[in-house]
C-alpha cells in the first residue's frame, strides 16, 4: 500500500511540513479543523493565518532570523516563497499583505495532486502511521489531552506573555537615557528614571488599571516567568523595585546618581525603531496600558506599535521527547514541528515544519533522517532564541539543548554575523547536495 502521512494543523509548520513531503513525490493527508472548529486567536478558515503581526521581521543576512529566511529560501519554502511574493514596504523587515500571503499558500496546498484536505479536527494521536503533530500553541483541548496521555508528564503547557512595543522616535530622549546595568557590555537599553513621587503615582495607577476580560483559556494559573506586570506589583508596593523597575546599576548621566526606579526598553528589530518595554507583560485594556504606561518619564507621548498581550501557549518538554530530527524518541515514525516543540515565531514554525517535512519524506524512502545540528532552521533559530528571548521568556528553554546553537548575536555585531551567515549558508549548500 503506497505510504500517506498525516500532518495534523494547517498552520506555517504544518503547511510547510505538506508542502515538502508531496513535493518529495509521498501522499499527505492534511488535518485543519478551522473554520469548523476556531482557536481562539485565528480568524479565518484559511491555511498559514498569521495570528498577530503581519511581519515575519528581518530580512538581513546580519541577524538569525533573517539569515533563517534565506535557509528557507534555499530549501524552497512555500511558506517564504508567499511571503517574497506577497511582500509590502517594511524596511528591512519582510512584511506581508496578510490575506494575500495566506490565501496564496491555501490555493498552493489545496490544488497540489499529492495533498488531501481533510477539514477536522483530530482528538488523537494516530500511534501507527507516519504523522507530524503541527498544531501550534493553541491545540485544541481534546488533542492535547491525548498527547498529555501518550507522553505523560513530559507534556507540558504554561501561559506566554508580551510586553508592548513603542517607536523609538517617540521617547523622549532628553528624560531617558541609554545604559546598561553596571555599565557592561553597550549601552544597549533606554533607560527611563523615576523619582518616588513619580514611582508611587505611577504604582497607584497600575494597580487600579482596568484589566481586560480574560478568555476562557486565560482563566488558569499564569507562569511565573511571564507574569504580567500589574499582577507581580499587588504583590507589594517595593516587588517592582526588585523586579522589572529595579534601578541598581543604572546610574543616571545627567545626575550621577542611581534613581529610585528604572524602568527599562530593550530595542525590539534590528533597525532600532522599535523598543519594548522590558518585564511589562501585561493584561490592561489597551487605553489602559497607553494612559499608565505614558505615566513613564520619557514615555509621555509613547508611539504605542504593539500593546501587551497576554495568550495561552501549549508546548511539549521538546528536549525530553525528541530527536534532533524531530522524530520523538519513543516513536520514530511520530514527528512534532512548530510552536508546540517550544519554538517561538512565525519563521521559526516554518523552519521546524521544513525540517520535519524533509525529515519525514527521507524516512519513508528508507534514507537516514538528517540532524540539522548547526546550519539550517535550528542552528539559527537556536541562536536566535538564546540570544534574544531566552532571558525573558521561560518557554524558549524547552528547545534550547537539542540544538547545537550558531555563534550568531542579534545585535551590533554586524560584520561578525554576515561571516557567520555566510559559513551557516556554505554548509546548508553542503547539506542540500547531499541531499
Ligand atoms: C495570539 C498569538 C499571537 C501571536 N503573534 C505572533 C506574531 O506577531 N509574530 C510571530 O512571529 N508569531 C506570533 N505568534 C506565534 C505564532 O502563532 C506562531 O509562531 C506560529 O503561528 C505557529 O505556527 P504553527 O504552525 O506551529 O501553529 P499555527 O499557525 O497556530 O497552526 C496550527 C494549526 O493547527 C490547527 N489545529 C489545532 N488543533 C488541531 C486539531 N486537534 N486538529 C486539527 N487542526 C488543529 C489550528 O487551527 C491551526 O490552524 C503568536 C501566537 C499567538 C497564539
């Protein structure tokens, strides 16, 4: 019997994941369960919706997650093939006419010969058949019921948060200033200073700010490491001084001295327009967050480009259950790609999706599955996530481990990471030809 596999979302991992097996010549049944049955944070009933921003960020070769793109490019992605087609202004980010790019790999993944499309939703695990889990941070619950069964406590999942976004153009520099703790490394933050009136005003304010309603699957016990803001200060008017507004170490330039609070931005995209405001993850209304927020000295009139936003995100102990080629352990023909290994982004999905995809169809043609272990999706994304995110975001260390990072930095290193980009590219090269 001629060999299908399952790959269950529709989702940036689970398209790319299809999209790569059926073009590899093998049968792909594609589960989606939207529109029939929503997530709470999609719209549509189209494939590879982007849920949030319309931007898949940096397009340069000097950072992880642009140089993540050509990797995909170079493996063919449909996923970034949409998107280059599909691309509007954005400096050197790669941003994308949202319903374009999706309906453009919807019309790709539903007319290819070698992919069925079944529209619903998949309550378990099909144990003997060659299948990819991609159904992201928002799986739904009867799913991942049965994937807490099948791997047991291994299978985890946690509450994610994000802080808001402000352009950089719209702090006013002449209060804040650039430092960072204890003078190391560059002067890499913006630093807001608080006097204790203006400490206590702000506090006073945050605390009786209106929260937004939580959704159903908001309602249970939030992470600790992503902890929204106005729920950490009920904790005590000081805990934020020991928390996200802790000044030691930041001396003020223009007085020489160390201010009562601090509240910190670290730059958000490599073009330096964009700075989010560190350890705010929050659960205010969005006219709340802007009228305690510009509370902020500096941030009185803050260009708000992202609120706080608070979401679930169901994941597994990556490192525990798979493989380096995205094969679980216990199960060689059981693949995981996309958010749920712990990865983070709509490129990053992607990438895991184009791995397990490739991964897979060698499988099935009795080829050995490739470790990816520093070049192509993972090397990169790996250093991506260690470099940017893993200090803040708890989540990201469940994949940080399986994959041997690429000594690749985020920022200010730009002559270092287009020589890194470069041997990262040569080897990918050196892979695909083995192919
Ligand atoms: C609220 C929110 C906002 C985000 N904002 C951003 C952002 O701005 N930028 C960014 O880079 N990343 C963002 N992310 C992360 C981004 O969603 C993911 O990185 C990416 O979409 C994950 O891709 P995926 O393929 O793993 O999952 P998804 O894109 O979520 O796809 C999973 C698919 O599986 C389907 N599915 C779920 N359960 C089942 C089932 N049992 N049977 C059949 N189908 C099922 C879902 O309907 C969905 O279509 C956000 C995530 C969330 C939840």
């Amino acid at each position: 019997m001629l060999t299908k596999v399952k790959v269950i979302g529709g989702g940036l991992a689970g398209c790319e994941a299809a999209w790569q097996i059926a073009n590899s010549g093998i049968k792909v049944q594609l589960y989606e369960m939207r529109p029939k049955k929503m997530t709470p944070a999609h719209h549509t009933g189209i494939f590879a919706e982007l849920v949030c921003s319309n931007s898949l960020r940096s397009n340069q070769l000097e950072n992880a997650v642009g140089l993540l793109k050509e990797e995909l490019r170079m493996l063919k992605s449909l996923i970034i093939e949409s998107a280059d087609k599909n691309m509007v202004p954005a400096g050197g980010a790669l941003a994308v006419d949202r319903d374009k790019f999706s309906i453009y790999i919807s019309d790709k993944i539903k007319s290819h010969p070698n992919i069925e499309i079944i529209n619903e939703e998949v309550t378990f695990i099909p144990e003997d058949e060659y299948t990819i889990i991609a159904t992201g941070p928002l799986t739904s619950d009867n799913l991942s019921k049965s994937i807490r069964e099948y791997l047991g406590e291994d299978y985890l999942y946690f509450y994610d948060a994000a802080a808001p976004i402000v352009a950089y153009d719209s702090i006013d520099m002449d209060k804040a200033y650039k430092a960072s703790r204890y003078g190391k490394g560059e002067d890499d933050y913006i630093n807001c200073p608080m006097d204790k009136a203006e400490y206590e005003n702000f506090y006073k304010e945050l605390i009786s700010a209106e929260t937004a309603e939580l959704k159903y699957f908001e309602k249970e016990t939030v992470f600790e490491g992503c902890m929204p803001v106005e729920v950490m200060a009920l904790r005590g008017p000081m805990t934020l001084l020991f928390g996200p507004l802790k000044p030691v170490g930041l001396l003020d330039p223009r007085t020489g001295e160390q201010p009562y609070a601090v509240v910190q931005l670290r730059q958000d995209n490599q073009e330096g327009t964009l700075y989010n405001i560190v350890g705010f993850q929050t659960h205010l209304k969005w006219p709340e967050q802007k009228r305690v927020f510009s509370l902020i000295p500096g941030l009185e009139n803050a260009e708000f480009v992202r609120y706080g936003v608070m979401h679930r995100n169901t994941f597994i102990n990556s490192p525990r259950i798979l493989k380096n080629t995205l094969q679980t352990i216990r199960n060689p023909k059981l693949m995981f790609a996309g958010q749920i290994t712990g990865v983070e982004g709509y490129v990053e999905s992607t990438s895991s999706g184009m791995v397990a995809g490739i991964n897979m169809s060698r499988i099935i043609q009795g080829k050995d599955a490739i470790e990816f272990p520093k070049t192509t999706a993972h090397g990169s994304l790996c250093s991506y996530i260690t470099d940017r995110t893993i200090k803040s975001f708890q989540p990201m260390n469940v994949n940080f481990g399986i994959f041997e990072p690429l000594k690749i930095k985020y920022r200010n290193k730009q002559e270092k990471n287009r020589e890194y980009s470069k041997i990262a590219l040569e080897e990918l090269d050196d892979i695909i030809k083995s192919f």
